[in-house]
C-alpha cells in the first residue's frame, strides 16, 4: 500500500516593499513526494482577492474529499484482507 497522502491548504499574507499580498498554499504530490505549493492569489485589500481565495479554498477541498473517499476505501478494502 501505498504511503498516506499529505492534505491540508492555507493562505498567508506576505508583506513585499510595504504592500501585502495574499498566497494560497496547499500540499501536492510531486515525483511520489508531499510538496507545499504557493499560488499567487493578489493584493490584500482587493475584493477580486477574496474571491479568488475563497474559489481556490472551495476547489481544493472539494478536490480532497474524492481522495480521501479513495483512500478511506483503500484502507478499508486492506483492513478487511486481515481478516
């Protein structure tokens, strides 16, 4: 079996020659490894920013739900050649 995957995502604000700015980061699987990847979202104060990260929020947990429903399944499907 295969090793368990990494989930988790976030936003952090980064302040760059006295402006803020929003980056979205979440772990991908990369060359069979976790990786933390951060996208651009924009400008903290911009309301295009917000909605921006609230898409890529909802995105990215919509997206894990199908894998963790896989992995859950998986583990399942060992857990009962155990027996």
């Amino acid at each position: 079996m295969r090793e368990a995957m990494q989930v988790g995502c976030g936003f952090r604000v980064k302040e760059i020659k006295g402006h803020d700015y929003v980056y979205f980061w979440h772990y991908e699987d990369r060359g069979g490894r976790s990786r933390q990847i951060h996208v651009y979202v924009g400008a903290r104060r911009s309301p295009a920013t917000a909605r921006r990260l609230a898409a890529l929020l909802e995105a990215y947990y919509a997206r894990v739900a199908g894998d963790l429903a896989r992995e859950l399944a998986a583990h399942r499907l060992a857990a009962a050649s155990l027996r």
